[in-house]
C-alpha cells in the first residue's frame, strides 16, 4: 500500500482548531498593541493572560486568569495553556 503525502498551508493549518480550541498565554501588552495594531490602546508593560484562538488572535484578554479560562467556557472552547 502507497503512501500518499498530505501537505497543508500555513493557513489550512492554522484553520484547523478554529471555533473549536484556543490557547490561553500570558503576553505582554507591548507585543499585543504591535502585532493587533486594531486592539483598542492599553497601558504599556503588563502581563495579561490572553485567550486565542487557534489561528493566533485574541477573543479575550484579562489580568486574571480565571476571566480568560470563563471566556473559553463561553465560547465552547477547548483549552490548552502555553508557557
């Protein structure tokens, strides 16, 4: 039996969790204001826990952990935590 070799995109792959699972990392909001130029403004230089969706933007940003975690619950996300 042949093997057949099936290659994704970068964006097929980053499409393959979504609405379904999301990530949840602490960031800072430096990196987020540079990388989401569209968030509304934040105070520079703090950690907040960001929840994510599979394909990289963010559906719910908080300084507690446990309002980001609620966020998923919410949306009927699966979770998994990044370091």
């Amino acid at each position: 039996m042949a093997m057949s070799e099936f290659i994704l995109t970068d964006l097929e792959f980053a499409q393959l969790g979504e609405g379904r699972v999301a990530y949840l990392k602490r960031v800072r909001t430096d990196d987020l204001a540079q990388k989401f130029p569209d968030l509304p403004p934040m105070t520079p230089g703090i950690e907040v826990w960001g929840l994510f969706g599979a394909a990289g933007d963010p559906i719910v940003l908080s300084d507690v952990r446990a309002h980001a975690l609620a966020g998923a619950q919410e949306h009927e996300l699966e979770t998994v935590t990044l370091q």
